[in-house]
C-alpha cells in the first residue's frame, strides 16, 4: 500500500523565529482594538473632563443608544479602563461611571500615537 506523506521541515537554521511581541507592543496592539471606536473613545474622552458621569449623562452626551452605551461600557470595564458603579435613588437605578487610572493611561497614549500621526502626515 501506499506510503502516507512525510511532514518535511526545514532545518533548525532555516527556519526563521517570529518574535513574539513585546509587553508593551502587544499593550499596543491591544489598545488599537478597543479605543478607536467613537463611542468608546467618547466615553473615555467624556470621563477624563469629569470625575464621574451617570449613564443617562453618557447616552445624551454620545447620542447613542441604552443597548450600545451598555456594550461599550461593558467593554472598556473588561479592559479595566473604566469603573461602574450601580445603585438605587429611591426606586431609580443609577449606574455612574468612573475612569480608572488604567483606562487615562491607555487615553493618552492613544491620542499621543494620534498626534505623532497628524505631525507626521503635515510635515510630509
């Protein structure tokens, strides 16, 4: 019967090795992912000019809707980028968000990756 085929692999010296990326590239790289999005780069952006802000605040800052406001809250609070406080006026829920220092850490580099963009694209 037939011979089954042979895995051929190049030889430890040909191969070439992909570094895996560093601690803060792969930050980096994370990072690209999670802040471009408009609502989310508006919640951060919202947050480091307050100390805290109400969900209904949000939504009418953004102009988005409960169900999205949600998703990308949920988001950035897996991310630790922001904190989310619920409670009760009375019978009223009430969720407050917060930014934590993580989330004005990622916020800065961001805009400073941004900014670093514009110069280059102007003086080009």
């Amino acid at each position: 019967m037939g011979r089954s085929p042979v895995s051929r692999r190049a030889p430890e010296t040909e191969r070439k090795s992909v570094p895996a990326p560093s601690a803060p590239r792969a930050r980096a790289l994370q990072l690209d992912r999670i802040i471009p999005d408009r609502i989310r780069l508006g919640i951060l952006s919202a947050l480091a000019t307050h100390p805290t802000l109400a969900f209904n605040e949000l939504k009418e800052m953004l102009d988005t809707s409960d169900g999205n406001l949600s998703v990308h809250a949920r988001k950035l609070e897996e991310v630790r980028y922001i904190t989310v406080r619920k409670s009760f006026a009375g019978r009223i829920p009430r969720t407050e968000f917060k930014l934590t220092d993580a989330g004005r850490k990622a916020l800065e580099s961001y805009l400073g990756h941004m900014e670093a963009l514009i110069q280059a694209t102007r003086s080009s």
